[in-house]
C-alpha cells in the first residue's frame, strides 16, 4: 500500500481484512486529522494500491499540496525578486536600447528616472548572473533550481490528475 506524497502529515486509517485472517486497523501517515476524501485505487501499470485524495476540494487540495512542496514563501520571494531584476535588465538596458522607441516627454522622463534610479541598483543583472568563465550568482543559482522543483511539481500535479480517478 502506498501513500500519497500529499497525504503524508496526515492520519490515514487503515482497516485491513482478507477471508481467513484476523482484520486490524491501524493509522498511517502523520497526526494532522484528514482535510479531504481519500480513496484506495490501484494506479495503472502497478500492483500495489495507493490512498489518494478524492471527491471535492481534492484538485485544490493537490494544487496547494504542489505548489508549496516546491518551496517556501521565502524562496519564491527571493525568486520573484530576481527574476524582476533580470527583466528590468533585459528590457530596459538591452531591448529598449536596440528598438530606440520615439517617445513624449511623460515617457522619456519616466524612462530617463528608470536609467538613474531603478537600474543602477539592480543587484541581480544579465551581466552577473552568470559570468563568462565564472561561477552562477547565489540568487540566479537559487531560481533555476527552484525553477526546476516548480516544474517537477507542476508535472507530478498534472500527472495526478490524469491518474487519480474521482479528482473535482
């Protein structure tokens, strides 16, 4: 019998019988009381039964499982942080440079006090990143990787719900 990844912090009963024997019930998983359905099926191409979430809310349940198994509040903070600065990079000192868009005076100020005030003090650039010949930046190290754990999840999610029946 398997338990499902999601379930893990979570007190799972079990009863247990088969003609001849003794039956028994035991709790599996963690202490947390259960906040969904569960149901026992057996996923194709495997013989051995899973417990998984079922019935309503258990799509939700699975996406918010998901989505912070793939890090913390924190992690995607810092995340989101430098993937700003890499695109504030990109646009401001690389793209809008190379289009030379004509612009009115509201938008040359707007982009003259970006020039001065918002890129110098971007701490995470194309430029250091990932130095020829050089090593990742912490920050930039930390996104791709957490990129990566975001895509394993996003595929293990989409993967569950095209092989736990009874999902809503």
């Amino acid at each position: 019998m398997q338990l499902h990844p999601s379930l893990a912090s979570y007190a799972v009963p079990v009863s247990v019988s088969a003609t001849g024997c003794v039956g028994a019930s035991a709790t599996i998983g963690g202490t947390q009381p259960l906040p969904i359905g569960i149901q026992v099926f057996t996923p194709s191409g495997t013989s051995t039964p899973m417990i998984a979430p079922v019935g309503p809310g258990s799509k939700s349940f699975l996406a918010a499982y998901y989505s912070l198994s793939a890090g913390s509040l924190e992690t995607y903070l810092a995340d989101i942080g430098t993937v700003i600065s890499l695109l504030t990079d990109a646009v401001f000192n690389v793209l809008f440079p190379a289009v030379n868009p004509t612009l009115n005076a509201n938008q040359q100020n707007a982009y003259n006090d970006i020039k001065a005030n918002a890129l110098p003090n971007l701490y995470t650039t194309l430029n250091n990143a990932y130095p020829s010949g050089g090593t990742k930046q912490l920050q930039y190290a930390d996104y791709l990787a957490g990129l990566s754990s975001t895509f394993k999840a996003y595929e293990s999610y989409a993967q569950d719900l095209e092989t736990i029946p009874g999902l809503e």
